[in-house]
C-alpha cells in the first residue's frame, strides 16, 4: 500500500477510533491523551520517492508497534491485515495498558498485546518484523543503544521519532554537530523522570548507524533553531526511516 493510501484509510481509522472511544467511556482510567494518529502525517512528511511504498515492502509481514501507548496505529495495522505485536510497559502507560487492552477488545482485533520492559535485557515477541515503529519512546528508555542493536537485528525497516536538541540549556552549548546524547536530571524535562538521553541530530544518526541501521529518511521539526532538551518551547523532534543492514 502506498502511504497516500495509508493516509485516507488512517482518516478513516481515526474516526472509527473516536466512535468506539466515545461509545465505551473507560471504566477506572482515562483513554491516552496524547494524539497518536498525528504521527501519520509527521511520517507523511518524513516519506518522499521510493520510500513512500514502506508499506508495500512490508505487505504481508509481521509489525510490532512499540511504545504504542493505546494502540491506536499498531491496530490500525494489524485492521489492514497484518499480524501485529502491541508493546508497552504498565508502570510507564498512561493507563497501565488497560487500554490498549480494552480497545482491542472493543475493536476484536487480532493484534496481540505484550508487556516488555525495554529498560530490561527483554526480548521481542516475536524473531523477526518488516516493520517496527518506534515513535515517542527512545528518549524515555535508559538504554537506547540495546534497543536499537537488538531492533536491527530483528526488523527490515524501523520509523523512530524521538526528541533531539540542538543546544544544551546552561551553559547554552551548541551541540548539533556533535555525536552526543544529553542526561536529563529527573525533574529536568516536563517534571518526568522517565525522560533521559536527548541525542543531537547527529548523535542520533551515529547510533542507529551503529546499531546497524541505514537512514533512508530523516525529517526534524518543531523547534528546529534553538531547541535544548527540557523547555516545552524548545521542543524539537526528529522522524527517521530505517532500513536495518544486518538481516
Ligand atoms: C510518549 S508515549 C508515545 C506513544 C505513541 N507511540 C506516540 O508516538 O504517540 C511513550 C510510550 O512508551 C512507553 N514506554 C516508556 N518506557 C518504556 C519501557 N521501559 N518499556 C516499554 N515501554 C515504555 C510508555 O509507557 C508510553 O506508552
């Protein structure tokens, strides 16, 4: 499937999605509060030429939606036909994982919902995906050079976005040529201790390519002049395509 297809079938998704949401007020929790379909359009804009047929490359294929919060675009996934891993960890979930279970339940989806500590040596569901996408989650894990080792070696492609800086906050540092990745304090960012490593645009590159990753697209947005890693006004992001060089 081509992503401007993928687009109008997640237009789709989306309101389906508010339907069954609407219909099925939560019971003791809150549904994640956050739009996850907006990462849509961001990959939208990350995707130009041959890359634009991503989905096509993996049809048929096994996709793991980690981080996926409620699920949102790994059931979208697994509603288009392909088997679908749903990862995620109930103490770092919005809601502990009840809803992503709940909304599969509502939507009586086949995808499958795992819980994985990825700040753990964990292992993956399953051997090997077309497609991992791993969205909002790298700044959060305290080991992102295991995760996306052992992620290029279980997946072709991987769509990763996460938060990146181009200046540390004080002393203002200009770091965005520079292959680094800044440590949040606990309270540093957002008040959230899950928070830690804010890579530079080119810390970011040198690790996925480490880990045995080629960048077929990388696209960075926000505040893409004076970004640091804690202020909300100063939050930058970048959306990578890639293509794993090990399998
Ligand atoms: C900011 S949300 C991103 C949600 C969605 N992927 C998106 O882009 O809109 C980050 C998600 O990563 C999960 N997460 C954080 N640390 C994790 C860990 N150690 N293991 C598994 N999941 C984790 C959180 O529970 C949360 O659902």
């Amino acid at each position: 499937m081509n992503f401007d297809d993928f687009k109008v079938k997640a237009g789709q998704w989306r309101k389906r999605l508010t339907e069954v949401k609407t219909k099925n007020p939560p019971d003791g929790f809150t549904w994640y509060g956050y739009d996850i379909l907006a990462n849509v359009d961001h990959v939208d804009g990350l995707l130009s030429g041959d890359s634009r047929d991503l989905l096509a490359r993996v049809a048929g294929e096994r996709i793991a939606d980690i981080g996926c919060a409620d699920g949102d675009l790994g059931l979208l996934f697994a509603d288009l036909g392909h088997e679908v891993d749903l990862i995620d960890w109930p103490s770092t979930n919005w809601n502990g994982m009840r809803g992503v279970r709940r909304l599969t339940g509502l939507l009586e989806s086949p995808a499958t919902v795992h819980e994985v500590d990825l700040d753990s040596q964990f292992a993956l569901p399953s051997d090997r995906y077309g497609l991992v996408v791993l969205l909002g989650i790298l700044y959060h894990l305290k080991n992102p050079y295991f995760v996306l080792d052992k992620l290029a070696s279980h997946t072709r492609y991987c769509l990763l976005s996460t938060r990146i800086a181009r200046y540390t906050k004080a002393p203002k540092t200009d770091i965005s040529e520079l292959p680094v990745a800044y440590l949040l304090t606990p309270d540093e960012c957002n008040n959230d201790a899950t928070n830690f490593w804010i890579f530079s645009a080119a810390g970011l590159r040198r690790i996925v390519e480490r880990c045995g990753f080629r960048i077929v697209a990388m696209r960075q947005l926000g505040d893409v002049k004076a970004s640091n890693p804690a202020d909300a006004e100063h939050d930058e992001r970048a959306f990578l395509m890639l293509e794993s060089t090990r399998i």
